[in-house]
C-alpha cells in the first residue's frame, strides 16, 4: 500500500474537496485504479476475460490488456468457469 501525502492531494483536487473526502471517509482506505477501464462494469469486463480466454489468449496477456495481475485473471476465469457448469432451474 502506498501512502499518498495531504499536501500533494490537495494541489491535485483542492483543499474544499479534501475536506470533503476526509469527512466522508476518514479511517478507511481508498482505491485507485490503475487505469480506466473500458467496461461499464465488472461483469461485462469478466465476459470479455473469459471469451478472450476461451479464445486462447493466455493469462498474461489479459493481464497486460488489463493492466491486472495474473493470479485475478486466472481467478476470473475460474469463477466464471464454476458458474457456466451450475444447471439451469
């Protein structure tokens, strides 16, 4: 985990909406993504993970489009995997 200093996020978003932020969510932590995602959501992005896979891209190069770790790939082609097999009611 990477510790950002006030200062430096104040000269990105302002003081005023710092502020905010520290009401809002002192004590907890907040995520960044890496990158912005090309999908509306994590589903649709978990479709495109495992038809590129069934496609045969390899774990790696997902991550890289991705801009994932390989171990969350290989996680969500597993989990997708699972819920391919479940019978329909």
């Amino acid at each position: 985990m990477v510790s950002i200093n006030r200062d430096y996020v104040i000269d990105i978003i302002g003081e005023e909406k710092f502020n905010e932020l520290c009401e809002k969510y002192a004590g907890h932590t907040l995520y960044f993504p890496k990158k912005t995602n090309p999908f509306n959501t994590n589903e649709e992005r978990n479709d495109w993970i495992f038809e590129s896979f069934m496609d045969g891209k390899g774990y790696d190069f997902i991550a890289n489009e991705l801009d994932l770790q390989r171990d969350t790939v290989i996680r969500i082609i597993k989990e997708y995997s699972k819920r391919q097999k479940r019978p329909s009611k």
